[in-house]
C-alpha cells in the first residue's frame, strides 16, 4: 500500500500525471529556442536586438486571456497556423499539446530572463580564450558557456 493512496484517486491522479506531461513537452519544446534567444540577447548586437527583447516579453505584458486568445486564432483548427498543422496531423486547438504550446509561450519569458542572466555573468574573457585556442564558436559554447550557464538553466 502506498502513502498517497488515501489521498488521491484516479482521476486526481490522472491530472497529475497530464499536469507533469504537459509540463515536461513545454519545457523540452522551449529549451533549446530558449537558449538560442537568450545567447542572442546577451551576446549579439544587431538591427530588431530591442524588438526581439519586447517580443520575448510579450506575454509577461499581455494579460492571460488576450495570449489565450491570440494563441487559439492562431494555432486553432481555422487559424493560420493551425489550418496548416492541421493537414499533417497536429491539432493544438482543446488539446493536451494546446496546453502545452500554452505553458510554454507563458514560461518562455522567464526562462530565456534566467538563462541570458547566466550567459552575461560568465565572464567573455574564457570565451575568448577557448577561441584563440583554436576551439570553433560552437566547441566554446559546448565546452565553456553551457558548463557555466547550467545552474541558470
């Protein structure tokens, strides 16, 4: 007999195990654009650095029901997005990935803040070392700023 058996039936333990999938797919399906945006961010200067930064924060501004909405015209079944994923297969619209997609465009401003703070306190003096050692940009990153920015991760 388990500890949590009394406390949960099977209903409540399926929203858990839905909650805890939704979860980890936002979180897999974020990451590495996540990463990507906050390296931009806080190691590149070009045109739209600004208009990229107010993108990312957008749903922090929006309120959660003009995102939900603005998510559903979007990615629903007539939506200009949707229409098209909805020819080879992948329908977000009342469905668990919906929830998911959801999730992940809420949390994408706190992750890729998280992580470009980590990625500014690593000192680029390191990174310029591991270059003139003759390492590419991508060897640095791998070797040197992933190690260092994991804990932001």
């Amino acid at each position: 007999m388990n500890l949590f058996d009394g406390l949960l039936g099977p209903e409540e333990w399926q929203a858990v195990r839905l909650s805890l999938k939704v979860a980890l797919v936002a979180t897999i399906a974020s990451l590495p654009i996540g990463v990507f945006v906050a390296y931009a961010l806080a190691r590149w200067r070009f045109p739209g650095h600004q208009l990229l930064n107010g993108i990312v924060h957008l749903p922090l501004i929006l309120p959660p029901v003009v995102t939900g909405y603005l998510l559903l015209i979007t990615f629903g079944t007539h939506g200009a997005v949707g229409s098209f994923l909805k020819k080879i297969g992948i329908v977000f619209a009342f469905n668990w990935t919906g929830a998911a997609l959801a999730a992940a465009i809420m949390a994408f401003p706190l992750m890729v803040r998280a992580i470009r703070l980590s990625i500014e306190a690593v000192d680029s003096k390191l990174e310029e070392a591991g270059s003139t050692l003759g390492a590419s940009r991508r060897q640095v990153f791998a070797t040197i700023t992933l190690p260092l920015i994991l804990p932001g991760i």
